[in-house]
C-alpha cells in the first residue's frame, strides 16, 4: 500500500469575521475531507462541523471494509488510463462512503429542523478516501478535488453549482460564466434535505500522485498550472502557499486547503 503524507489548514481570508470552514486530515484511514458551511448565525460554520465529524465516525467504523481493497492489485487500471473494473470490495467501499455522506446529511438537517436559528443551514462536502491502488472521491456542492500528476493538475470533481450546470448544457460561454454574478449560486448542499444526490467517482493511484481539496475561496483565485506547480513543494509548505496566494489575491472568503502525496 502506498505511503500516505498529507498537511491541512483553514484561514479566515481577508473580508470574513468568521471561519465557516471546516476540514479533516486522517493519514491512518486515509481519508480527507474539506466542507464549506453556509447559513445565518454561525449556522455554516455549525454545518461544515457536524458534517466532517459524521462522515469521519461512520467511515472510521468501517474500516474492516476499506481494508479489503488494500490489497487489490496495483496494475488494476494503470497504463492506458483507463478505469478499472469494479471489483466487489470496491463497490462495497464507495457504498461506505456515499452512506457516510447520507449520514452526514441526515445529521446536518435533523440539526437545522430542531432549531429554527439554524433552519436551512448546509456544507458542501468533498471527500477523498485513498485506500490501496484506488482513490475514491464523494462530491457534493462547489469544493474541489484534484489529482495532480506528472506536473498537470485535474479536477476530478464537479462543481455541483448553477453556472456549472449553464455550461454543462451549453446555455452560457465560458466568458459569460467568468462574468456572471451567479457564481456562488449551488446547486447541491449537505443538510438543505435529509437527502442528496452524491456523486461518487475514483481513479487508480500511482507513486508519486498528489491531491489537493480545497473550498472556493482558494480555487477561486488560482487555475490548473498555479496549483500543478505549487503542489510540487512538500504538502506543508504546498498548503501554505496557496493559502498566502488566495489571501494576496483578495481574501474574499474563508480558504480550506489540504495537500496530500502518495509515496
């Protein structure tokens, strides 16, 4: 199984009072998370918690699971690209981690209809679970994963957001998207109902691979080459630069980077 070296951080930014961030780094499970909390009060920043803390306990009682995929071979997958077959372990675990997200979900709008101050809050959620030769990805909402390999950065999730779904369709161009004012309009939220549409993906590793989540307050101010090229430094001080480079850029949101290397 490949080593596992991960850094975490959230910063406040520039304009907000408040941090409605919230992350997990667990290397021993292999698993990280970032959610960006949305409400009034400190509601977001009640749902980005409670969200991270539910999926991390449910996905940590299933750790007899996760571990049947350990030894899967490595080769599954590599070369061409192409994915994988889905082997039973590995179905069982994506279910592992979509049902922890439903848990999360279900724990985040039980909170909010129980009292009327927290009423409507939500998160986005983007989990990264990488587990023998698999990286296995949960998306909900506009945070993001990318894999980064050989100096090229992806992003392996999709923005669950109003312009996202515009461009998918084709009902807007990309510089209408740039100019837009319905940029932080989503689409999908953690909490908003007991239930939510997740979408689960993953992608087979190799030596060398890195991945880095964040929230829109980062990926909203550096593309693909910036992150590509930061993510070469060591996942601390990766972590750290990109946070400097948001806060530079304007800070105008609370800003979750995690950076993770496979050895």
């Amino acid at each position: 199984m490949l080593g596992r070296t991960a850094y975490g951080r959230t910063d406040v930014g520039k304009r907000r009072v408040a941090n409605e961030d919230a992350f997990l780094v667990d290397d021993d499970l292999g698993l990280y998370v970032v959610a960006d909390g949305m409400g009034g009060h400190s509601s977001g920043e009640i749902a980005s918690a409670e969200a991270v803390e539910a999926l991390h306990d449910m996905v940590r009682r299933e750790r007899d699971t996760l571990s049947a995929i350990d030894g899967l071979p490595r080769e599954l997958g590599t070369g061409s690209g192409a994915k994988p077959e889905v082997s039973p372990a590995l179905q069982k675990a994506l279910r592992v981690l979509e049902s922890a997200v439903q848990a999360a979900t279900y724990m985040v709008f039980g909170l909010s209809e129980a009292n009327p101050d927290q009423r409507g809050m939500g998160t986005t959620l983007s989990a990264l679970l990488v587990r023998g030769p698999f990286a296995l990805t949960a998306q909900v909402g506009d945070s993001r994963v990318y894999l980064v390999r050989d100096a090229r950065a992806e992003q392996i999730t999709e923005d669950h957001t109003l312009i996202a779904w515009q461009l998918k369709k084709g009902l807007i161009t990309p510089d209408e998207a740039r100019m837009s004012r319905q940029k932080n309009v989503i689409t999908r939220a953690v909490g908003s109902r007991d239930y939510v549409q997740v979408d689960m993906n993953f992608v087979s590793v190799q030596r060398g691979d890195m991945f880095l989540l964040c929230s829109d307050g980062l990926h909203g101010y550096v593309d693909e080459r910036e992150i590509a090229s930061v993510m070469q430094l060591e996942p601390v001080v990766a972590t750290e630069r990109l946070i400097e480079l948001a806060n530079q850029r304007g800070g105008r949101d609370n800003i979750t980077s995690i950076a993770v290397r496979l050895a």
